[in-house]
C-alpha cells in the first residue's frame, strides 16, 4: 500500500509518516518498481500501535522504546504518564477555577481584570503582608470573587491575615454563607472551625440559620464558637425586650454554653455570655437551673464543679443563690469558698 493510501485510511498524515520513517520508527519494508514507498500489513499495524501509545501521551522516543526494546517495562512508564497527567489536570484546573473567578466579576475593561489578577495573586503568595493587603483592599481596587475570599478564609493559618479574610468575607454578605456552610462539613477540624468563625461575623438571617445548625455539630470547636456567637446575639436580643424568638434562641444556646464551662472550653467567655443572656428573669432561671443541674448530676471532676460554682456569679435569682448557699457546704474546700465568698458579693450588691 503506497503511502498516500495509508494516509487516507489510518488517518495519519503523509508527513507524519515520512517523519516516522526518518526516525525509524516506522519504515516501510518495501519499495515499488518505480522507488516509492510500499507498506505492508505488519507496517500498517505498527502504525496503529505508534498512533494509540502517543495517544496515551508518550513522546516518538519512548513510542519506539515501547516497540522495540525488549526489556522495556510499561508499569513505570504508565505510573510517569498518571503523575504528569495530574500535574497537567491541577495547573488546568487551577488555571480554568481563575478564569471563572475573574468572569464572575464581570470586569469591564482589561484595567480591571489586570486588578483582579494581581489580587488574586497576591492572595495566594507566601508573604501574609501581601495577603493580608489583598483581603483589606478587597472592593476597593477591585472586586475579588468571593469564591477566591472565602478559599483563602477557610485556608488561612496566619491570625492577622485571617482576621482581615473574615472581615472581606463579611463584606460580601450572603453571597459567602453557602461557600462557608460547605466548610462547616469539611473533613478538616481546622477548616471547619475557620468556617463558623467567619459565618458569625455576617449579620445575616441565613447565617443565624447556620450557627443554629452548628449547635448540633460533633465538632465542640464548631459548637462553642455558635454558642458564643448565637448567646451575645440573643442578649443583645433581650436588651430590647422583644418577647417569645429571643428567649427561644436563649433556650438553645445555654445547654451548649453550660457544656463549654463543663469541658473547660472557652468557659470564661461561656460564663459571660450566661451572665449577658441572665439579665431576663425568665433566662436567669433557666441558666441557672441548667448550671445547677449540671453540679448535681457531675461531672465528677473538680476543676469542672469549680467552674460550674463560679458561673453563677453573675446569675441573678432566687435559683442561683440557693445554688450557692447549698455549695458553701460543699465538700470540696474551694468549691464551698467560692461560693461563700460569691454570696457575700451578691448580698453586698443586692441586701434586700
């Protein structure tokens, strides 16, 4: 078969073959009367075997390694070809989640995507100055797509550079929410935890949906930054005297609160987000009854029962200085001091 032929049916070039056989990768084995090429069937399989290897992503050099070295082993070629085809899949990728990230800015001249592009850069470079300059001048240059903002908030390990992330994600409102409540259910405990951060400083209905929601995370991490977010939002709340929606969302948060005192989380700001919700009644019983139940029935630990003793403080109510004036008998010496002392402080503050 002449090679105008061949070309014809396999596809392949009369170029490409007259290439293949300058290489000697290909040759054709025979030669008509008048000198021009001739391939055979076994030429023509082998053209077919060139084809399908580059097709694969290997190089004329390694084809006809392939081909014709004996002890040629495929294996490690084959696991070369993965990882190269990753490396080419992760610049793609990253390249193609830019490209729409600029889109979804809608710039409209080329000044503003030069903008966006060195934002983006500056985003991701190793020096948090520059990724913190990027995330303070969010919106002011240009708009960087929150999807970018949120990828960096959620990423961020930097304390400065994070605090500005949180304040550029919050800018954004509740465009941000479903990009962070997707961070909520990361298998990372750090992510996650950067997540609900974030979510508590948008002032949104959608984001208080969230906290709620992380309340009931097997995360106490996610957990307690909700509470404290959703507890300060519910005594700002009662400030106002607005009724039944504030003392419902103090009735959830104390339960989680009161656990954070228990474990030793965060129990300072715990106890003083319990003392800020306690300036109602109807909430200071509550908490304290919930602080009470919780030295009754354990925990067994003493540091636990201390702190407990001491969240009642500031808990106004006939239900907290009970509490207290039973614990000044407690067994445990500094348990039963504290909350003597405690009861001299409210009696001196309150003698009626």
């Amino acid at each position: 078969m002449l090679i105008g032929d061949v070309a014809r049916r396999s596809g392949v070039s009369a170029r490409m073959l007259r290439h293949y056989d300058s290489l000697g990768l290909v040759r054709p084995t025979g030669r008509t009367g008048s000198g021009y090429r001739e391939y055979s069937g076994e030429d023509i399989r082998r053209i077919f075997h060139v084809e399908s290897l580059r097709s694969l992503g290997l190089s004329l050099r390694e084809v006809a390694r392939a081909l014709d070295d004996p002890g040629f082993r495929p294996s490690e070629l084959v696991d070369d070809l993965v990882r190269q085809t990753q490396e080419r899949i992760a610049v793609e990728t990253a390249l193609l989640t830019r490209l729409r990230r600029i889109g979804a800015a809608e710039p409209a001249e080329w000044e503003d995507v030069l903008q966006i592009v060195a934002l983006l850069h500056a985003l991701g470079s190793e020096n948090p100055a520059s990724r913190q300059r990027a995330a303070l001048s969010s919106g002011e240059e240009a708009a960087v797509p929150v999807e970018a903002l949120v990828e960096a908030a959620l990423h961020e390990e930097d304390p400065s550079v994070a605090g500005a992330l949180r304040w550029a994600v919050a800018q954004s409102g509740e465009a941000a929410l479903e990009l962070l409540a997707e961070g909520l259910a990361s298998p990372v405990a750090e992510v996650r935890e950067r997540a609900v951060r974030s979510i508590a400083e948008i002032p949104h209905e959608r984001a208080v949906v969230l906290l709620e929601g992380a309340l009931r995370s097997p995360d106490s991490m996610v957990r307690g930054h909700a509470a404290l977010t959703l507890g300060a939002q519910a005594a700002q709340a009662a400030q106002g005297a607005e009724g039944e929606h504030e003392e419902r969302g103090a009735a959830d948060v104390v339960p989680a609160l009161v656990e954070m005192i228990v474990e030793g989380r965060n129990d300072v700001d715990a106890a003083d987000a319990l003392s800020a919700l306690a300036r109602r009644p109807a909430s200071a019983d509550r908490i304290a009854t919930a602080l009470v139940g919780r030295l009754t029935d354990g925990p067994d630990d003493l540091p636990a029962r201390r702190r407990l003793t001491q969240a009642l403080a500031d808990i106004p109510g006939v239900t907290a200085a009970r509490a207290l004036a039973e614990l000044a008998h407690d067994e445990d010496r500094a348990v039963a001091l504290t909350a003597a002392y405690l009861l001299t402080l409210r009696e001196a503050r309150d003698p009626d």
